[in-house]
C-alpha cells in the first residue's frame, strides 16, 4: 500500500527542515544539555528511555494527570471549539454535517469522546502526552535534547539530536490492559533563513512521532532561548500533525506496511494545520491565524450526500478556521471534492467542486497552542 498522497506532499519540505545545515557544531555526548557546547550535530538517544505513569488519558485534573499534562493544551482543542457551528447561522445542516464528520473521523486518532465536544474531558493519544512530558522537563532525554536546541540558538550553529525510542507504559489498569506507547522525537536548528521548500528564517523544527503517525512543529528562534525545565511551553509558529501515516515512509515514500482498514485500500488519513501569526504555508502564501482540518480516502464518504453537491462520494473534505476576525460570519469554510486530497497546504491547488461558510458558535475563540 502506497503512503497517502496528501501525506507525500510534506514529503520534501519535512525533509528540507530536518537535515539543512546540520554540520559545524561540536558533539559533546556527555553534556545534560544547557551546559557550554552543548550544541549536537547528528546525536541520537539510541537506548529505549523507560517511563511509567498511573494512565495515558488526559482529562481535567492536572494534579493526577501524567506529566502535569493539561487539557487546555491539547491538540485539537481550539479547532473543537471554533469549528461548532452557531444555532441560525447559514448554511445550518451542511454546517452540523461537516462538524458531525470531523468529530467522528478525528475521534478515532487523538481519544477523546466525539459526544463531549466541543468542551471534550479527556484524551488519549502520544502526541497530547508527549508535548506534556516535553513541557514538563522531568524527562531527561527530552529536556536534554531541548536544551541542546536552546544552545544551538544561543550559538547560531546548527545541530540536530533525537530521541529514539520513548517506552511510555500505564500502571494503574490491570495488567493485562497496560500498554505501552513507543514515542520518538527529532530536532533540529536550522541558523539560516530556509528559502525551499519553506519560507521561514532561522528556527527550530521538532517532528514527534509514533508508527501510524506525526505532528511537525516548527518554532521561531525566539521560543528557545530559555534552559532547563523552567523553559516551559514553547509557542510554534506553524504545526503540522498526520495521522495514520508512518513517518519514516513519508520521508522516503516507501511502500507502507501498516492495514488499511479499507478492504485493501488506502486509510482514511487527517491531516491537521496550525499557521500561527507571521506564517505562511509550504508555497509562501499567508495562511496567519488559520486552523486547517482535511480528511482525505480513496474510497470516500457518503456523509454529505445530502448536499446538493453533485459528488457521489466526497473524497476530501477541508474544513478551515479564520482566527483573524471574530465579527465574520463566514469563518469557518469547507471544501468538498471527488478526488483525493492534492498538497494540502496550497489552497490554489484544490479546486473544490462545492464549499461553504458558516458562523461560529464561539466567536471569542483565540489561536494559540498553549
């Protein structure tokens, strides 16, 4: 089974980020990171790091969650909020129908429970956890890493480091129900403006990733030049999370060898883009203070049938947040078309066969990831 075509559209620009100019600085392998030289070119964390909490499931009490983790930090959690259709507003079923679909289709990645949005109580998924032990700075591999980021920073130099293998394992369930996630984490600080395929100055890129899974982020200079677990949470500039694709094989666009749960062919797949102020997106248009949701199978969906849209099965379904303005009526857009999602990214590609807007429940909503 070939990686889904939306997910190879990031293909050379994840690529780019993650390898330019990652020479010049000095290895110094027994630093714990923060301390002079601490700058690493090409070191990797190879031994599993063993990690245990009580649960994975993050819900509202920061006090017994793992790592500290907070709910309000989530991945989703602004888009859940914003996306809700307001009661009246135009467009009133198709707009309920795109938000049903959404629910349904994202419920399946990141864990939570489709009938609690938008103000869901829980999640459990790797990405949600593992930004918590990041942030939280009691993981050594992970705060060492940072940190040799953060020096990178302060040196202008570029470096890169990753952390292989995380073994994160649940221990309050009984145990034949623990599991245990495999999560792995890369960074790299790219000094010098990157020109193609991405249109950003000098930066810190991070792609957290699991088997079937990956959320890019790329953070501006500025969110590194603190150290140590006091650094906190770091704001990106633009994020990028895929869902039901493997990483490594969207880098090389190798066969997969994961199940399709689609008698054979391609998954459905999400893909979930976070352009923060000052960003633009992989063809250098503004996309600032904008949240993207696309959902994209080869075999489709027959959930806006209802629409009078002309597609039997809709195949890729865009649904767009616009941060910028809380007095718009039309904040939310959605795309519908017969073929397979095209690079997601580039909004002059995608030549929707119908859309439309709708009104917020929430104008109030701001765009932020922490």
């Amino acid at each position: 089974m070939k990686t889904r075509p939306c997910f190879r559209a990031y293909a050379a620009s994840l690529a780019v980020l993650l390898s330019a100019g990652l020479t010049g600085c000095e290895l110094d392998t027994g630093s714990s990171g923060g301390g002079p030289g601490s700058c690493t070119d090409g070191f990797t964390f190879e031994d599993p790091s063993q990690v245990q909490y009580g649960s994975l499931t993050i819900d509202k009490d920061q006090n017994t969650n793992p790592a500290g983790a907070n709910l309000e930090k989530t991945l989703f959690r602004q888009f859940a909020r914003i996306a809700e259709p307001a009661d009246g507003t135009e467009n009133q079923n198709q707009a309920t129908e795109a938000y049903d679909f959404f629910k349904k289709e994202t419920e399946k990645f990141i864990g939570f429970n489709k009938d609690n949005l938008p103000d869901y109580n829980q999640v459990r998924n790797g990405f949600d956890l593992l930004e918590a032990m990041i942030a939280s700075g009691n993981v050594a591999p992970l705060q060492t890493a940072r940190d040799a980021m953060a020096n990178c920073v302060r040196e202008d130099a570029p470096g890169s480091i990753r952390v292989n293998t995380l073994k994160v394992t649940e221990t309050e369930v009984p145990e034949d129900e623990r599991e245990t996630w495999e999560l792995g984490v890369n960074y790299a600080h790219n000094p010098e403006p990157l020109t193609d395929p991405t249109p950003f100055g000098p930066n810190v890129a991070r792609v957290a990733f699991t088997p079937e899974s990956f959320v890019f982020t790329l953070y501006p200079n500025q969110a590194f030049q603190g150290i140590g677990p006091s650094s906190g949470f770091k704001q990106p500039s633009k994020l990028i999370a895929g869902f039901n694709a493997d990483f490594e094989e969207t880098v090389n666009e190798e066969e997969s060898s994961g199940d399709s749960g689609n008698d054979g062919g391609d998954p459905d797949s999400v893909i979930f883009e976070s352009f923060l102020e000052n960003t633009q997106d992989d063809r250098g248009d503004d996309r600032s203070q904008t949240d993207r949701w696309s959902w994209s199978s080869e075999e489709g969906t027959t959930d806006f049938s209802g629409y009078d849209s002309g597609i039997d099965r809709a195949k890729c379904v865009r649904v767009t947040a616009d941060y910028s303005d809380s007095t718009s009526q039309d904040r939310i857009t959605v795309e519908l078309a017969s073929e397979a999602c095209p690079s997601i990214s580039d909004p002059t590609d995608f030549n929707a066969e119908k859309f439309f807007t709708y009104k917020s429940a929430d104008p109030t909503v701001e765009q932020v990831r922490n």
